[in-house]
C-alpha cells in the first residue's frame, strides 16, 4: 500500500475530486496548506509599507491505495492539476505500513 | 352682517399684530426652542456617536488579530468614561464662562445650571441639554482616535487612566479655546467643527504616546499587515455616514450652512479617495481598498474645520490636496522618522487635521459664509496667520501635555504590556477573550453537529 501526497493550487480541487471518484477512489484526507516551491515572492503593500509574500496557499490532498493503483491516481492527479505554469504543485509517494479501520478493527487493504 | 364681519376681521388682525410685536421680544427673554434645530441635532448626536463603533470596526481590522478586541476595548471604553467626565467635569472646562481665555470655570460642574431651555451662548435654539450632549459625542471620537497610535501594546489600566487625564487636561481646554470663548475664538481662528480640536489634538498626541511608548515588538523585522481589511471597510463606511453628523451637525441649526457641510463634506471624502488611490496606483501600480478608505477618511479629516466656510469646488481641490500628502506621510515620512503609529492617528488626523486648518485659511470665504472670513485665496492674509497660530499653539499644547500625563501615569502604572502578554496577544492577556475562538482545534462547535 502506499501514501499519495499531492499539493495542487487550491483552484484545482473540485475538479481533482470529480476525477478521483471516476477511478473510485473515495477516501482521502484534503488539507488547507502554505508552501513554496520555484515561485517569486510577490509584493503586497498596505498604506504604502510593502510586504512580501512568500508562502502560498496550496490545498494538500492525501490518498492511500493499494501499490497496483498508484499510477493510475497519479496520472490523472497531473492530468487534472497540470497548467505547466509554476506553482502547479508536487506529488509525494510513501510506502503505507498497515491501515486499521477503528469501527471494525479491519487491517491492511481490508480497511481502505 | 358684513361689517360686524369686517370689525371682527379688523379686531381680530390688530391682535395677531400685536402678538407678532410683542413675541420676540417674549422670545429674546426667554430663549424658545426651535423643534426643527433640535430634532436635527439629537439626531446628529446619534450619529456622532456611531463613529466611534465605526473607529472599532475601522481599527480593529488594521490590527493582527490577536489584538482586535483590545482595541475594540479601548473605544468601547472611551465611549464610557468621556461620558462620565462630561457630565460631572468635562463640560464645564470646555463651555463654562471663560477663565483668562484659557479654560470654562466650574459653573457648569456635574452640569448644574444647564435645563432643558437654550443657553444664551451656545446654540441659542436648542436645549442646552442637547447641546452638552452633542458636543460631548465631540468629545468621545477625539479620545478614541488617539488609541491608533498605540495600539497592540498598551496596558488597559494604563490607558484608562490615560483617557480620563487626556480628555480633562488637552481636549476639554483646547475645545474651550476654540469653541468656548477661548483665546484661538477670539482670535478669529475658523474650526468649524473640530480640524485643530479634534485632529490635530488626538493626532499629535498619539504621535507622543506612539514615541513615548516604543514600538511594538518584531516592528523592525517585519511589515505587520491588517487582519480583516473588509472590518476596516466597514469602520470607514460608518465613520463617513456619522461624520455628516459631525459637520453638519456644528452649524448647530438645520440651516444653510449645515447643508452645505454636508455636501462639502461628502465632496471632499470622495476626492481624498480617489488622490489617495492615484497616488499609490502610480507608486506601486494597484489601487488598494486600504488606500481608498483612507483617502476618504483623510478627506473627511482635511474638510471638518472648513466645512462650513468653503464652497464645494475648494472641497474638491482640498481632498486633492490631502490624499497624496498623508499617503506620502504613511508610506515614506513614517518609515524614515521610525516612530511607530500603529493605525496612523497621526498620520492621517494630524497630518490630514493640519491641511485642513490650514487649507481653511486659504479656501474660506465670506462669499459663501458671511459669518466666516476670507483666507488666502480671496484676498486675507489675516485668517491664515490666525491658523497657523492656532495650529502651533495646538501642536505645542497638545504634545507638552500628553508627555506630563504619560510621565505621571508611568510612576503610577507601566504602560506597557510585557513582552509575554504582547507576543500572546492583548485579547487573551488582557481581556481573557479570543475574537476568533472557532480557529482553535476542539473548539469548532459548529461543526458537531454535520458529523457523521
């Protein structure tokens, strides 16, 4: 099993969500996040005082799925959250150890 | 019958002759009240009044927010203890038959010798009653204004005692020089409704509070930014609907010259924000909410002491003139001076309070006020020099006191927060309250309920 971390432009996630349900993958963990990546600090200015800005609100989306269906998600993850401008955002892959499910005690794949 | 009828018309006639004869002279003995000018006042009491909310919700959404409901507090607060004050002492050192020019006697004390009739010195149509508490809601706004210059680090106990020695010893003389038979009213300085007493008085003094206090922590190692500019937005939006109230309101009559306040007073709000926006648009190429209603505020600042002695066009050359300069003085002066006016009280009511008393001795005109004078522009030279005296005498007056005061407050109470209460936040360390508790895990009691 594995861990799928994706951050995507927040914009992307309705339409990331719509495609996900269409390879069945219901479960996952969306999170409102701030990073950075390639992008350049962009320069906001409150009666005149300049702020830089330098962290940017991105939304992180966890899956967990079995191994034989990580690059189905992924493809469709770029598919979905690619404009090739910078700031499209990355994607993690971990290794998943064991998954339990806490109102039947199901473990492994049994629970996902 | 036609001429019973006629003898009775002509009897009848003679009597309202002599009646319309012999009433004023009733009414110069007794001063009778006009319905209209006090249903107009009460009313722009009312609305003076929002202002001072409006100023809670204008600063509380320039603050970071851990700290927008201290100084939530601290206008809150003013609106209590000045109005207090101002029955029991307030009033009379403002409007108190005058001593040496300088301040009101204690004739007035905890407002004894005021009725429900007018005063024969002030508003001579209205009851005294609602001229005391139109001119306190006066009172109220400049004492709130100053809390921008010091907000996000001042000690609530301190800041009450602040207020109270604030409003005793600079607003309630400097509003009897001008307004209470004072030595800027004899004079001839022209303040219509509060440019020196008003903006110049909190401005400068918060200046002092801002210096004398010190900057906030972490000011040097970042730009601190508004947590909620839709707030200060809203701020603006009551402060402009109660500032007709304020201008309007001080021809103490619903006359011509409170229509024309209120119409230069929207003109010139209008043309600050545009001078504002187009200032900053050509400085750093966007034109921002922020700088909008701080434009119209500067405005509103910029018309208070000429609004009732200008025409509508000087209005418009006058919001010109004071978008860019405050802009100028917020965005560069401030940064270079290193002081740390939190909110601008300075910057914007100091600064805007000075080119409008000064404006005031140029734009004024007796073509549209014969009871006013003619500044600069239409021929005197004397109403300016009296504004610039009025300006100073007010700068120096202002500044020389609210150092004694925080000197004295200072043996007594640190005003400042500690270091600890500062970086947590004024609402909790103060206040013990959180605006936004919702943000906090296990506290989102809105979503217990949609759980599955």
């Amino acid at each position: 099993m594995k861990k799928i971390e994706a951050v995507i432009r927040p914009t992307k996630l309705e339409e990331l969500k719509t495609a996900l349900n269409e390879l069945e993958v219901r479960g996952m963990t969306v999170y409102n996040v701030m990073g950075r990546g390639l992008q350049k600090d962009v320069k906001q200015y409150y009666r005149g005082q300049e702020v830089s800005v330098d962290l940017f609100p991105k939304v992180k989306i966890e899956i967990v799925c079995p191994d034989d269906a990580v690059e189905r998600i992924v493809q469709r993850i770029q598919e979905v959250c690619r404009t090739g401008n910078i700031g499209d955002g990355k994607i993690f892959i971990y290794p998943v150890e064991n998954i339990i499910r806490i109102r039947t005690q199901e473990r492994g794949e049994k629970a996902l | 019958m036609k001429v019973k009828t006629s003898i009775l018309m002509a009897v009848i006639l003679a009597a309202i002759m002599l009646l319309s004869v012999t009433m004023p002279v009733l009414a110069a003995d007794e001063l009778s009240v006009d319905t209209g000018d006090t249903a107009f006042i009460i009313i722009c009491s009312a609305m003076v009044l929002i202002m001072t909310p409006g100023l809670a919700f204008f600063y509380g959404g320039m603050v970071r927010k851990k700290n927008v409901l201290s100084i939530m507090m601290q206008c809150i607060a003013v609106m209590a203890l000045v109005s207090v004050q101002w029955v029991l002492l307030g009033y009379t050192l403002s409007f108190g038959p005058d001593v040496g020019g300088v301040i009101g006697n204690l004739h007035f004390l905890g407002l004894s010798g005021v009725s429900i009739l007018p005063s024969p010195d002030y508003a001579s149509t209205i009851p005294h009653y609602v001229f005391v508490a139109f001119q306190l809601m006066f009172a109220i706004i400049t004492a709130a204004l100053i809390s921008g210059a010091f907000a996000e680090r001042m000690r609530f106990s301190a800041f009450i005692l602040f207020v109270l020695a604030w409003t005793t010893l600079v607003y309630d003389p400097v509003a009897h020089w001008v307004w209470g038979g004072g030595w800027l009213g004899q004079l001839g300085a022209l303040d219509f409704a509060g440019g020196t007493v008003v903006h110049i008085s909190s401005g400068v003094s918060g200046l002092v509070v801002a210096i004398f206090i010190g900057k906030r922590l972490g000011k040097d190692r970042e730009t601190i930014v508004p947590h909620n500019l839709p707030f200060t937005v809203l701020g603006a939006a009551l402060l402009w609907f109660g500032w007709f109230g304020f201008n309007a309101g001080s021809s103490l009559a619903a006359d011509g010259i409170a229509g024309l306040a209120f119409l230069v007073t929207n003109t010139c709000a209008a043309a600050g924000a545009i001078s504002w926006v187009m200032a900053e648009w050509l400085h750093h190429g966007k034109p921002t909410v922020f700088g909008a209603v701080s434009g119209a505020v500067a405005g509103l600042v910029a018309i208070t002491p000429a609004a009732g002695f200008v025409s509508p066009l000087s209005a418009v050359v006058m919001g010109i003139i004071v978008g860019p300069i405050c802009y100028l003085f917020v965005s560069r002066v401030k940064e270079r001076l290193g002081y740390d006016d939190s909110l601008d009280a300075f910057g914007i009511h100091g600064v805007g309070g000075t080119v409008g008393a000064l404006a005031t001795g140029i734009f004024a005109s007796t073509a549209v006020n014969p009871a006013g004078a003619d500044g600069l522009l239409f021929g005197g030279l004397h109403l300016f020099v009296v504004q610039l005296v009025a300006v100073a005498g007010t700068y120096v007056y202002a500044a020389l006191a609210t150092l004694l005061i925080l000197k004295v407050i200072s043996l007594i109470v640190p005003l400042r927060v500690s270091n600890e209460e500062e970086e947590v936040g004024l609402d909790t360390s103060l206040h013990g309250e959180d605006a936004y508790g919702y943000d906090d895990i296990g506290a989102n009691d809105r979503l217990v309920g949609i759980q599955s």
